[in-house]
C-alpha cells in the first residue's frame, strides 16, 4: 500500500481557511469524512482531541500530522491540507505549520498503515519536495508531487528496499561504521524523521551507516549482532526505552530523537571520532570515560528522580487542590482547631483531597524505585515511602499502638526510592545463580518478600535522623523573618525561570510541594508555594506583555505565539516560555530570571500563602492576601517584560 492509496482527492483541501489549531483540526476532520472512511465523525474527532491532549503532533518545519486509532474509522486513510499563511499548531520548534496529514487508522487494524505514514514522515524531510507540496495549484498535482516521490525513494518492496540499503551501506569489512537506533513515545513521526536524516546526513559525509526504527508497527532494519560486533559507535537517539543490552562493551551516544533530527551532523562527527563512553548493560560508563561516568550518573539520577515525581505529580495537584477548596468552602469561626473539616461540605472535599495527598510520598519512592529495577522495584519502593511518612522506627517497634513516630517525610522518600530500588537490584544479582526453573517465583515471591523485609529494616534505622532533619529544618523555615525570608522567596522564583520545567524549575517546585506535606503545615510553608508558583508563572506572563508592548521587537509568528503564554502564565504552565527562551536565551533567561525573583521576593513580603500547590491563578481565591499576590504577579512579569524589551532588537528593521 502507497501513500497516495489513503489518500482520495476529496481529503485533500489546497487552501485551509482555517486560522487557529481547533479550527484545522475541524476542517481536517470534515476532510477524513468526506473519504467516507469514518463510521463516526464526532468519536474520530474526540480521539483526535485525545491524542492532542499528551502532546503536539506539530512536527516542526511548517509540518503538523495530527492521527488517531479508533473504531470510529471503518478503514485507514489520510487527508491532506495546505495553508500558505500558516497556522500556529503549538510546534516545538515554534514554526507556523502550513502542511497538514491528519491519519485515521482502525481500530484493531495491522501495521500496513504505519508503514506508509513512515513513508510519509521519510519524505517529508526533503525541503524543496514539502515546498512544491505547499505550492501545488491543483489536487492532480499534489498527488502526483507525492506519488513521483515515493517512486524514487521507494522503488521496490520495503523488505528488497531495506536488504538494498543495507548491503549499499557496507563499509570496507562489509560491515557500517556507525549503526543508529531511532525512537519516539508514539514511534509515528519523529523516529523515521530521524533515521531518514542520519541517513542522508551520513550519504552526505561519506559515511556508512544502518539505522534501526523502533516504530508503531515494531522494529524496522533491526541490527544484527555481527553488525553491532563490527561498528564504531552506535547512536541511540531515542525517547523510550529501546533495547539496550545488546550494546553492553560498545561506545554508544545516547540523546533524544529530536537531536537525531536537528543534529545529526554533530552526532555523527562524534560516533566516527569514537567521542562516545562506553556502555555496559548496568547503564554506567568505563572507569576510563570519567568525565562521561558522572555526567551518565547523573542523567540517570535525574532521569530516576522525575520517574517518582512525574507519578507523584497528579495526586499532589488533585489532592492539594481539592484540600485548598475545603478551606474557601469552610467557617473559620465554627472551629478555628479544625478549620477544613467544620462543615459537611468542607469536610467532603478535604477527606478526598487527604487521601489523594497521602500517596504522594509512597508513589514518589515506588516509581523512582521502579525506574532502577523496573516492575520488582515498585513494591518494595512503595512500602518505603508509606513507612517513611508514618515514621515507624525500632525505638517504638515493640508497642507501635501507644507509639509516636516522626515521620521522615519527603527527604525519607527520596531516599526509600533510591535504596529500594538498589536493593532490587541487589536481589536479583543474589538470585541469579538460582536454578532456572525458579525464575517464575522471583518477581511474585523472593523479589517482594526480602525486598521489603530489607526495606522496613533500612526506613526504621534512618527514621529518628532523618525526622530530625525535617524537623529542624521546619524549625529554621519558621524561624526566618525579613529579610532572609523575602531572599529566600527570590531564589525559590528565580529557579523557577532558570530552565523552565528542567532540573533547578523541578527542584524548587518538588521543594515547595514537599513543604505542603508537613505535619501542621504553617503560613510558612504555604508562602514557600506561593513563592515558587508565582516564579513558574512570571516567565510566560512576562513574554506575552513584552509581545504585546513591544511589537517592533518581535516576528508575527512570536507574537502570535506571545498570546498563547498570556493563558499558559495564568495556568501556572511555565513551559510555554521554552520556544522563546531556546530562539534568543541570553536575552529571554535573564528578564525572566530577574522578573520571577523579584515576584517570589515581593509574595513573601507582603505574606502570601498558597495551600494549592497548582492552578495558577484560578486558586486565586484559596490564596492567602490574594490582592496583594496578584500586584506582585503583575509586578514582576512587567519588569521581567520591559527588561526583555529593552535587550531586544527591534526585529522590523
């Protein structure tokens, strides 16, 4: 099946009228419909929505293909539609998307689809072919733009076309010199994307190489073990996890799908000079690639770390939500000692809230377990982080009904995480001399049963300290005043800004969360959250005054982009600054640095408090002193705008 089989020359539109991503999207359905192809208009519609709502379909380079599986679709098919003015389809890359594929695949349906769409996302890297696309005067020739196209990029059947490639990619030895491996969460686009431009980068250089798609329809090219044996340096650019064993004694580049887009030059430069650690199946380095030994080591916190917080994440911003709309709801006066539970509506909303907030600590150390040992790892990470926030420890073990435990909290957490995991990791190096015919019962029963025995012994030895921890680091929270308080609200914002949903931005948000967790949480803690909220919402606010104020400094495209963060700033989404900060950060960075730091400095002075731990400002009224929070708000977005006006250029000249 070729691309021009899904598509019909009713699903094809050379002139959107469309002017926003919600209007396309309708305009694009209509055309899907009008194949015929759809046994309901309205469900397709939804799961085109759906699958919006994880993330963009926007590809990059005026490129958007928006797809979805449903049994609303009767067979597979494509529309296609062209916009010569662009539409803002919210694009990583912040481009305007002039070219649409949106793709309707049934239900239960075989690969055959995903196998054309990977066609289409090959093809689509030729510049000048997208463009001829984008400026075809009839459907005829857009047809038949795409089906010359494919001809000469596919001449063959895939199975003859890839053993072609492979035996044309030989090197002297008859092996490639370089073997790359592509991957995407949803393995439609962005992973042949790649592959294609490592494959034409490489053609370009002179260099062989073989790249292996780990698609929706499964693995494509796979290497074998004599070309792995042979090669230089394997690239895996990838967002998922792909296998990676079979590299162990290999130097390997690991990085994200997107660079294998944008920077394969640079990736492969790198695997031909060999500039790449070795990897071993454990995931750390050789002891002769230091430099790169840390540098994985801490990718490898990071990436266990936002593992737990990631999971962590909804039951702390459900449960803080609907705890913070107990207390609007509630009278203080009823019983100030028991404000939240006073009335039976209150009471409602903050039972709800408790209990979603309680899993917090357990799902934080269960899924950063689960990222080191992976499934065995989630029990045993789990019963840490529950015995962690009730703080059993030996010197209560013998009469646990009249104990009073301290509960190590957050930092306890953290730790059960991390040492959950590695005791997993531990067993199962322990049990693997075991006899084969045992490996059934290892993940259901010895994984569990010494893991958490193990688990409950560590969390009850470090409890008293690390409750000691917490509490003296309460006590010096609620001891600050003045000065160091408002210092303190400055440094928690600026974070927020620094990177923008990246290590320092996670940092302080996971230590204002951290804060709402504490027993007998105080203006001190919630002005800790107010603090750190108000820092994540500066950046967007302040790039869409200075889009707004300062028009000459700014290209249409950024300044319809600078309305969108009007909405995102509100909402307490800092990630809609990224585009704007990654196209110009010595500029945006520091305006937005500054303007965040003086509005967490100005939300402590004037005693701001924040028991939401999301929602920007629609939790407003939850908010303690919300006037003065939202003058401080607006404060720091206009000088966060009027410095990035200032270091702009003025764009029109």
């Amino acid at each position: 099946m070729r691309i021009t089989d899904l598509l019909s020359k009713e699903s094809i539109k050379l002139n959107l009228s469309s002017k926003t991503k919600p209007d396309v999207i309708d305009e694009m359905v209509d055309l899907v419909n009008a194949s015929g192809n759809l046994n309901d208009k309205q469900e397709y519609k939804e799961a085109i929505l759906a699958r919006e709502e994880l993330s963009t379909t926007a590809v990059g380079e005026g490129i958007a293909i928006p797809h979805a599986k449903t049994k609303a679709v009767k067979k597979a098919c494509l529309a296609a539609g062209i916009t010569k003015e662009g539409i803002d389809y919210e694009a990583f890359d912040g481009s305007l998307s002039n070219l649409f594929f949106m793709i309707a695949a049934p239900d239960g349906a075989n690969n055959t689809h995903l196998e054309v769409l990977s066609r289409l996302s090959t093809i689509l890297m030729d510049a000048d072919f997208k463009n001829s696309l984008i400026d075809s005067k009839s459907v005829d020739e857009f047809l038949s733009l795409i089906d010359q196209k494919e001809t000469e990029k596919f001449p063959e059947e895939q199975k003859e076309e890839v053993e072609a490639e492979t035996k044309d990619a030989k090197s002297n030895d008859g092996y490639p010199e370089v073997l790359a491996v592509t991957a995407c969460p949803t393995g439609i686009a962005h992973t042949f994307m790649a592959a294609e431009s490592l494959t034409n980068k490489g053609e370009e250089k002179g260099i062989t190489i073989k790249v292996e798609t780990n698609g929706s329809g499964g693995i494509k090219n796979a290497l074998t073990k004599d070309e792995i044996e042979h090669a230089k340096c394997i690239i895996v650019a990838a967002d998922k996890k792909v296998e990676m064993a079979r590299f162990d004694g290999k130097k390997v580049i690991i990085t994200k799908v997107a660079d294998g887009i944008h920077k394969a030059d640079e990736l492969l430069e790198r695997a031909v000079k060999g500039d790449a650690p070795i990897y071993h199946a454990d995931g750390a380095e050789a002891a002769e690639e230091e430099t790169n030994e840390k540098e994985g080591l801490g990718r490898k916190f990071y990436k266990d770390l936002m593992n737990g917080v990631s999971h962590m994440l909804p039951f702390v911003v459900g449960g803080g939500i609907l705890i913070a709309i107990a207390f609007l709801l509630d009278d203080y006066s009823i019983n100030p000692a028991n404000f939240g539970m006073n009335t039976p509506l209150a009471a409602f909303f903050k039972t709800v809230g408790g209990q979603a907030f309680n899993f917090m600590l357990p799902i934080l150390a269960g899924y950063i377990a689960m990222s080191i040992a992976d499934r065995p790892g989630l029990a045993v990470g789990f019963v840490g982080g529950v015995l962690a926030k009730d703080g059993y420890a030996f010197n209560n073990l013998m009469d646990f009904a009249n104990s009073n435990p301290v509960s190590s909290g957050f930092i306890g957490a953290l730790i059960a995480g991390f040492v959950g995991g590695y005791i997993v990791v531990l067993l199962k190096k322990l049990f693997s001399k075991l006899p084969a015919s045992l490996e059934g019962i290892k993940p259901v029963l010895l994984y569990p049963l010494f893991g958490i025995l193990l688990m409950a012994l560590f969390m009850m030895a470090i409890n008293p300290a690390v409750g000691a921890i917490n509490s003296g680091l309460n006590n010096f929270l609620a001891s600050m005043s003045g000065s160091s308080k408002i210092l303190l609200g400055a440094i928690l914002a600026g974070m927020m800004a620094i990177d923008m949903g990246g290590p320092f931005n996670k940092a302080a948000y996971v230590f204002g969360t951290a804060q709402l967790t504490v027993a007998n949480a105080g203006p001190e803690q919630f002005g800790i959250m107010a603090a750190v909220m108000i820092g994540g919402m500066v950046p967007p606010l302040a790039i869409a005054l200075a889009t707004t104020i300062f028009k000459d400094r700014f290209t249409e495209s950024e300044r319809k982009s600078g309305i969108v963060n009007y909405v995102m700033g509100a909402s307490f989404i800092t990630e809609g600054a990224i585009p704007f900060a990654a196209g110009d950060p010595a500029r945006v960075l520091p305006s937005c640095v500054i303007g965040s730091a003086i509005a967490g400095a100005l939300s402590m002075a004037f005693g701001c408090g924040s028991r939401a731990p999301h929602g920007g400002l629609f939790v407003l009224p939850v908010i303690t002193n919300p006037l003065m929070y939202l003058l401080a708000l607006v404060i720091g977005s206009v000088v966060g705008a009027v410095i990035l006006g200032v270091l702009r250029k003025n764009k029109a000249k």
